[in-house]
C-alpha cells in the first residue's frame, strides 16, 4: 500500500517524517522532523497529516525570511520539534541510543530468535568500542574494533562472566573467536551505521568493507555424515513409544534432507497423498516457520519410510485426534518446536555417534545432498528437494515452469540408499 509523501508506518502507528531542508539545518537539533501522528487509522492520519504540514511548512518560510529574533527562531523550532524530541535526539547521537533507535526500526521484522542474536550483537558491539558518539567512528575506530574482536573468545559472556573486555584481552590462555563471528559483530555495526547515513546522523558508513574474507568453504563449515556414522545413528535410535520423534526424526532427515524445524513442526494435514505419491507438505501455515520463501515445498516420503511404518504411526496419529505428529515437542519462543528435541539430539550424537563438532543434525542434509550429487541427480531437482534457492534458473522456472511432480522427486530420491539395515520401531 502506498501512502501520502511523509506519512510512513510504523508497528501499526502512523507518523509524519520530513527532512529539513539544508538551508534550515542550523535551526534544528535534528535533520529530520519525525512525529507520532497518535493514530492506527490510515483515513484519520490524512486527516492529521494536512494540518502537521501546515504547520511545518509555515515554521519553514518563516525561518527563511531572515527576520526572527534568535529567541523567535527557537519558538518557531520548539512548536514543531517539542524539547523531548529534541533530548530523544541528542541522547540518540551516542551509540547506545542510535542501537535502540535502529532495533525500534527493524525488530518488527525479526523473530524472536533474530531479536535475541541482536541483543547479544549490540552487548559485543558497546563493550568493545564503549557509548561513544557515532560521528567519532571514523575508519580507524572501526578498525581497531575489528583488531579487538579477533582477540576475544567466542561466547565471552558465558565462558568468562563477570570479566571485562580489557580484562579478557590480558589473558593469555584464550582461543579467539573464529572470523565468521568478526565478521557477525562488523556486520551489527555496519546495519546501524547504514541506518545512521540514511537518516543523514553521519555523512559517511565507514564500516562498509571491513568484511575479513572467510578461507573456508560454505561446504566445509559442517562436516558430512560417513557411513559408519550413518550406522551407529541407525543402531542407536531409540525405540521408546513415549519418545517416538527420537526414532523418526533422524530417519527423516536421513531420507529427506529437511531442516530440523520443518521436521519438528509438521502437523497431521502435512502428510498427504499426491497423484498417488505419500508426501510431506512443507508450509509456513499456523505457528510454522520456514528459513525463506524457497523452503516451501512439496517432496514425496522415501520408501524406506514408508517401509519402517511412518505412514502407519501418523495413522495412529491422526486417530487419537492431536493436531500434531510429535506432541512431545513444545513451542518456543527462539526455535520454534525444534529446541528440546536438538538439546537431545546433540546428547545423543555426541555420546552415540562422532566427537566432531562439525557433525551436527545438519550434517543429514549434506548427506542427501552429497549423494544425490554423486548419483548425477540435477541441480534443479536437489535445490526444489532440500528446499534451496536455484539462482537465475530458479527466476526461469518460476516465470515459465512450475514445481517438479511428485513422481519425478521420488524417483531422485531412490538414489538415497545407503546399505545399512534399519529394525522398525
């Protein structure tokens, strides 16, 4: 929906946004004039908006004629800026203040697991370089920012509470935090630097290109699953009808390639037949959540699964009259329906499985990546399977091509087929 010029929304509230003209800037504590039109209705906000412009635009030529006493000018600019803004303004110029402004921007946007990785972003951020003002970030500030994170440990604030940066900084026994995580942190600052420029705070983001570049591959940042792996997971599966998304959720994603979550989360009405095919309907419907708009898929049930007894158990299932496949596993807040079951996973892969701590549950879609890449299965089937963007490709065939049949998918997935014998729950 479009809107009136400066009529912006904010968290359902309307407001009125305007820059000062150039011209006028020495006049105000601010470069723009940002006020709560005290309203959720888009008709009565217009309404408003006609008089606000009045207003302003009046303060505005009354400035320019050059005949206000300095007393005159500071009541023309205190009936439109009122002296709270103005403090709001001023505190808003130290870091600190910037960083709440820029999360009250952006959090409405975020799930509660991206508001929780922020706020510890944003804690690293004014520990290390302190509630400076953001116009005393120049480049070397910036850099020498990026020299003190590559000093520090990853997750200092739980290895080593209590300390304080300059303390950590004199230890010698600590091993650094990877790059990926300077990098994490450069990248905080930067969003709210860009964020400062845009709202012309600063005239220049210096922490544009500071990103270290990483020599590792994306593909090597979690190790594969080998197949002695794939078989003490096999071996070890629990086999406890209280706990039965502790058998069935690793074979799924064994036999799927599907994130964790979308397997935690699936509900009765997501496993369906298609054109004959039984089938797991991935969507970001009720309470689900999916990484992007590509994980919305639909991807047929491996014959394995079918043969151990999935389509069985959902039957069961679907009788008692719950409304979801693993009602053991509860909702949370951070990751979804996915938190317990990988505390538990992780238990259970470190005392059952591998020591590498590479080898996670994600490993289980390298896996099904890997060996469907092996088969010489085509990229455009993998990516619609694991639920990953194709590139230009994926523009082609949403433009002029629609979505893999089911048919086709499963017979890609009978190359998933690793000789190792499965007992039944």
């Amino acid at each position: 929906m479009s809107y009136p010029t400066h009529l912006i929304r904010r968290n359902g509230h309307y407001h009125y946004k305007i820059k000062v003209p150039v011209d006028l800037q020495q006049y105000f504590p601010c470069t723009f004039i940002n006020r709560s039109l005290k309203t959720t209705d888009l008709q009565e906000a217009k309404t408003i908006l006609v008089g606000m412009e009045y207003r302003i635009y009046r303060a505005f030529t009354l400035l320019r004629t050059g005949m206000l006493s300095d007393d005159m000018a500071k009541k023309v600019v205190s009936d439109i800026v009122p002296v709270r803004e103005k403090e709001v303004v001023a505190k808003g110029l130290l870091l600190s203040g910037v960083i709440k402004q820029y999360v009250f921007e952006k959090e409405a946007q975020w799930t509660p697991k991206t508001r929780m990785e922020m706020a510890g972003v944003f804690k690293v951020v004014l520990d290390v370089l302190g509630n400076v003002d953001v116009k005393s970030l120049n480049r070397q500030a910036l850099l020498d920012m990026r020299s003190t994170l590559m000093k520090l440990p990853s997750n200092m604030y739980k290895r080593y509470p209590g300390l304080t940066v300059g303390q950590l900084l004199e230890k010698s026994n600590i091993t650094p935090m990877s790059i990926k995580s300077v990098n994490k942190y450069m990248k905080g600052i930067g969003a709210v630097l860009r964020y400062c420029a845009k709202e012309c705070l600063i005239v220049v983001n210096y922490a544009d290109g500071l990103k270290i570049m990483e020599k590792s591959k994306p593909d090597q940042e979690r190790s594969i699953y080998d197949n002695a792996d794939m078989k003490r997971i096999f071996d070890n599966l629990p086999r406890k009808e209280k706990y039965p998304e502790r058998y069935w959720i690793p074979l799924i994603g064994s036999y799927s390639g599907m994130r964790l979550n979308e397997i935690c989360q699936l509900y009765i009405e997501d496993i369906q037949q298609i054109e004959g095919v039984w089938c797991f309907n991935i969507n970001g419907e009720k309470d689900k959540r999916l990484k992007n708009q590509t994980s919305e898929r639909i991807i047929p049930i491996h014959p394995k699964l079918i043969e151990l007894g999935l389509i069985e158990y959902w039957q069961v299932v679907k009788e008692s009259g719950v409304p979801r496949l693993w009602m053991e596993l509860t909702w949370m807040d951070v990751n979804g329906y996915s938190n317990n079951f990988g505390k538990w996973y992780q238990r259970f892969n470190r005392v059952y499985v591998t020591s590498d701590p590479k080898k996670v549950f994600h490993s289980f879609r390298h896996v099904v990546t890997d060996t469907l890449k092996q088969a010489g299965v085509q990229d455009s089937i993998i990516a619609e399977l694991v639920g990953h963007s194709q590139g230009t490709h994926s523009m082609t065939m949403s433009r002029y091509g629609k979505r893999y049949q089911p048919k086709v998918l499963l017979e890609a997935m009978g190359y998933l087929e690793y000789g190792i014998e499965i007992s039944p729950m």
